[in-house]
C-alpha cells in the first residue's frame, strides 16, 4: 500500500513531468476524484486520503493550518518540492493555504467548490456533534451536495461512503471549514488559481465564489452548467476538460 508520511495516497502516469495533488473534501478520501481526473492524460498525479479518512490512519484535524501541516510533510517525503495542487471544498482550502503560506512549493492552483470563507451552517456542526444525530447529518450533507437531477445511485454511494468514517473526523472537518477564513489575503497569491464551480452549488455558492476571484489577481472562474457541489462527479468529463486545458496552459 503506498504510503508516505502516514499519508495513503495513489500515484498515476509516473513518467510525466507536471505533478498535480489531488485533495479530496471534508469526509473524503482519494475516490472523490473520478478515473477521468486522477489519471489526466500527460500529468502526473497524486491522489491523497488525509489522516483519518478513506485508508490513511490517524485521527482527522480540526483547522485547516493542521492539514496543510499533514500535506508538507507527505510533499518532503515523496520527493516533490513543486506541483500544482488541485483541492475540492475543504481540500480547495487546504490548496490556498498551501498558497499562502507556502508559495514556493506551488504551480498553481485548482479550486473545485471552494470559497475564501468556508462558513457552515451551525445546525450541521451540532449535530455532527451528537453521535444520536449522525446519519441525519450525513443525509443533509449528501442532499445538499447534489443538483436537482442527480442521479439517487449517485447520491446513494456517496450517503454510503461518507456514513463509514468516523464522526469525530467529519465534526473536525466542518469545524476546519468553519474556521477558515482568508477573505483578506486573496491579493496576496501570485500564482495562477482555477476555479471550477457547479452552477447548482448550494454549500458554496456561485456568488460566493466570483468573490474569490474577483480578488485573486491571477484567479478565473469555470462555471460548470447542471452541476452542484460535487461538481467533479455529476460532471466528470466536463471538469477533466477545464482542468486539462488549464494545467496544458500553464506557463512554468
């Protein structure tokens, strides 16, 4: 099993040149990110499960500094001193963080689904909270991640696969999210940023998100039609499209 730093993560096309890092959202693992994105055609990718999630030991964190951490250490160990890091939802905060405050080991950027401000709704945390309350939580989560016409199978798996962890874990993560507030440092990124967001999205809005790149200098947005917030699963091949002409783009 592939593993550095504690971190379980999925190496493909080993022999290209770009590398990108996958990082996957709050109550993820590496299998968000369909074939389609983790095997990129002419890219070298990363797909990571963070600590406590999908088959990576440990416990989760609860700040998004804290991931980052846990993201610097697995870069060290496997070698990689640069790669774009493409996140999703809580995973897109990570990638800015990374940004921030780590300019010198970043390309640029990929944010699927993310906001410079991560605010969650109070009710959800609670109940995240109360083990009793749980699959109530999940259920909310799963529901208002999807658009309109996404298919139940599809919504179905991802109830499933965010039910197995462990609740600890999730209730860190939406306080991680929480927390996360870089709304005043955006001007500071001097690397390109893409922003993929589904035009459906209720957990982060497409208004939300133009803020974000309004005032990220080298930051535009790809607006993804019939697609919520899990944009990269109802609409697989449409964002590998955007993500692949924006990493052949990429002036390094």
């Amino acid at each position: 099993m592939p593993e550095a730093a504690g971190l379980y993560y999925r190496l493909y096309n080993q022999e290209a040149r770009l590398p990108v890092v996958l990082i996957h959202g709050a109550g993820g693992n590496h299998l968000h990110w369909p074939t389609e994105i983790r095997r990129l055609p002419g890219m070298r990718m990363y797909a990571l499960d963070l600590p406590g999630h999908g088959k990576s030991p440990g416990a989760g964190q609860q700040s998004i500094p804290a991931y980052v951490k846990t993201v610097q250490r697995w870069l060290h160990s496997v070698g990689l001193h640069r790669a774009v890091f493409v996140g999703h939802s809580m995973g897109g905060a990570i990638a800015l963080w990374m940004g921030l405050e780590y300019p010198d080991n970043v390309f640029a950027l990929g944010l699927l689904g993310t906001t410079a401000s991560m605010k969650v709704n109070p009710g959800l945390i609670k109940d995240l909270a109360n083990t009793a309350h749980f699959e109530k939580a999940v259920s909310n989560i799963v529901s208002w991640s999807y658009s309109r016409k996404a298919p139940e199978s599809l919504k179905s798996i991802a109830y499933r696969r965010m039910a197995k962890i462990r609740p600890s874990v999730l209730h860190g993560d939406f306080i991680a999210c929480d927390k996360f507030d870089v709304g005043d440092r955006l001007g500071e990124l001097r690397r390109p940023v893409l922003v993929i967001c589904g035009e459906e999205d209720r957990m982060t809005p497409t208004a939300h998100v133009q803020r974000l790149v309004d005032l990220a200098p080298q930051a535009r947005l790809e607006i993804v039609q019939g697609a919520g917030h899990m944009v990269m699963l109802e609409k697989p091949q449409g964002v590998t499209d955007i993500l692949l002409r924006f990493l052949q783009g990429l002036k390094l």
